[in-house]
C-alpha cells in the first residue's frame, strides 16, 4: 500500500481541528475552572494567614495583657502583704501599749491596795496601841500624875515667847470665858496655879468654870472660844493615832 500524502495532510488538518475544538471547547474551560479554583484557594488560604495572623497576634496581646495582670496581681499581692504586714504590726503595736498600760494600771492599784492595807494596818495598829495605852495609863493614872501635867502647862505657858504670848492674847480677849476641864479634881492650889498662868498669858482677866471628865484619864483640857489647849493624856493618844493616818 502506498503513502497518500493528500490523506497526511488531511488527518493533520483534522489533528489541528481535533485540537483547536478541544482548546476552545474542553481545555479552556477547564484552565479557567482550575484557575477560580486556584483563586479560591489562594483566597482561602490567604484568609487562613490573615487569621493566622490576626490569631498570632491576639495571642501575643493576650500573653502582654497577662504578663500584665501578672504583674499587676504581684504589685498588688506585695501592696496587700505590705499593708496586712503594716496593720498587723500597728495592732500588735496598739495590743502591746494596751497591755502596757492595763499592767500599769494594775501595778498602780495593786500598789494603791498595797499602800492603803498598809495604812489600815498601821492605823490599827496605832489605834490598837493607843487603846492599849489608854488602858495602861488609865490603871496608873492618878491625881500626883495630873498635877505633875499641870504643872507642865503651866510652865508651858510661863515660857511662851513675846510673840506667840500677843497670839494667845489676842486670840483669849480680855474678860473672856475659859472653861477648864480636868480628869480630876483640882485643889484650889492647882486652880490658883492655872488661872494665874492663862491670866497672865492673855494679859488681862479671864472669867473661868471648871468641869471633870475621867475620859481625858490625865491632864487638863482648856477652851477659851475658839481657842482649845489640849494638855491630857487621852488627847495626846488621839493625836499619836491620827498622826499615822
């Protein structure tokens, strides 16, 4: 069998027809489906990175804006352990002045208590001995006993100087009335004595009335208005109690 060149040729034209209808029908459609498809997926893709992106970077404000709280929480963990650690000490401060002061306050009544039982045992101790000197000297006391005390006083006031004499004076008046008491019976002797000694203190005459009380065990006792000479043994007692007082 021969070559037919005018055949060749014709199958080729139909070859280059066979591929212009497959170009024009067939390929370019599919060339433009894969290139939409390729956008698509390039939009896509792109749509991934720019999440991506966006992701990455709300991660890395998340991580700032937790480093942050981080920060924030210690700065104000330390700031409340400060001021816990500052009001803790304050308050110990306040309970350890509190306690200070209620032991002082303690201290100061227990030594007011102290002082007080003190002075209320002495006292009862001076009022204990004055009662039993009372006693002691009301056995012995006797009327030699009280002229021995008259005669003091009298020599008391004998001996008073220029000063305290215009003092008794004053205060006795001229022609005053003084009452003399005594825990016994003064013999005109002793009255004589005693009347002439407050006379001659007050400087001028006095008008006198007498009286016994057994209570002032020895001694006299001479009131001249306001003015009250204690020389007895019952006031003497008195005054040794109340002195510890």
């Amino acid at each position: 069998m021969g070559f037919d060149w005018s055949t060749f040729v014709l199958e080729i034209v139909n070859f280059l027809i066979l591929v212009w209808i497959l170009k024009r029908l067939l390929y370019v459609p599919v060339m433009a489906a894969i290139e939409r498809r390729r956008q698509k997926v390039a939009a896509v893709l792109a749509e991934a990175d720019a999440g991506r992106d966006e992701a990455e970077r709300l991660r890395a404000e998340y991580e700032s804006r937790r480093e942050d709280w981080d920060r924030e929480r210690t700065a104000a963990r330390a700031d409340l352990e400060q001021t816990l650690n500052a009001e803790r000490e304050r308050r110990i401060a306040d309970i350890d002045a509190e306690i200070a002061r209620r032991r002082e306050q303690a201290a100061i009544v227990d030594r007011r208590e102290r002082d007080e039982a003190q002075r209320h045992t002495e006292q009862q101790a001076l009022a204990l001995a004055a009662g039993f000197g009372a006693r002691l000297l009301g056995r012995i006391a006797d009327p030699a006993l009280e002229r021995q005390l008259v005669d003091l006083f009298v020599a008391d006031l004998g001996g008073l100087p220029d000063g305290e004499r215009r003092t008794f004076a004053a205060n006795m008046g001229k022609g005053g009335e003084v009452r003399i008491t005594s825990a016994w019976s003064l013999d005109p002797v002793q009255r004589a004595a005693v009347e002439d000694a407050l006379a001659d203190a007050a400087d001028g005459p006095l008008t006198f009335s007498y009286a016994e009380d057994p209570e002032l065990i020895a001694g006299l006792r001479v009131d001249a208005g306001a003015l009250v000479m204690r020389a007895n043994l019952r006031d003497e007692l008195q005054f040794f109690a109340a002195a510890g007082r």
